[in-house]
C-alpha cells in the first residue's frame, strides 16, 4: 500500500512564495515520477510538473521560470517550491507518484493566493 501526504499549502498573498511537500511511503518502485497537479471548480486536473527519479524535470508553460519541483530519493520527498503567486494558481494541489502501470495521488492540499 502507497500513501502520498502532502503539506505546506495555505493562504498567500499574490507575488509570495508558499514550498508544498508530499512524503510517499509503502512499497515504492525506485524508478518513478513524481509531481504536482493542480484543479479549480468545474475544471480538468492539470499537470504543474513533474521530476523523475534521475531528476529529469517538466513544467507546465504557465508556471516555468516561477515554479521548482525537487526530491530527495531517500526520504521518497517530491518539493514544489512556488515563487511570484498569481491569484489565477490558486487551486487545489495534488501529489502524484506513478511508475509502469501504478499512479497513486495525495488527498491535496488548498492554495489561495489573494489578489
């Protein structure tokens, strides 16, 4: 069994900064991908971006050059350190872990960013 807890969302004002965390524990594939997706009301999940085990990294064009996702393959810990927030990054954040045929994804955790 594969849990994903994440942590680190919370109210911030638009140009702030919030870092999210998402520990993964249960029997994990050392070869993966892990990453953040986000979901407003009414709309699709979308990928934020995504770091594989060797580091490997992909960003949504809307958050590039603000936005760093990072791990530590030890602790099985994907980060998402956010800078500059904008009012429309506001969104339910989701962790996600997956590798062959196997996804797994956190309960998400609420970022609001005020204008």
């Amino acid at each position: 069994q594969v849990q994903l807890v994440e942590s680190g969302g919370g109210l911030v004002q638009a140009g702030g900064s919030l870092r999210l965390s998402c520990a993964a524990s249960g029997s994990i594939f050392s070869i993966n991908t892990m990453g953040w997706y986000r979901q407003t009301p009414g709309k699709q999940r979308e990928l934020v971006a995504t770091i594989t085990s060797g580091r490997s990294t992909n960003y949504a064009d809307s958050v590039k050059g603000r936005f760093t996702i990072s791990r530590d393959n030890a602790k099985n810990t994907v980060y998402l350190q956010m800078n500059s927030l904008k009012f429309e990054d506001t969104a339910v954040y989701y962790c996600r872990l997956s590798w062959v045929a196997r996804v797994y994804w956190g309960q998400g955790t609420q970022v609001t960013v005020s204008s």
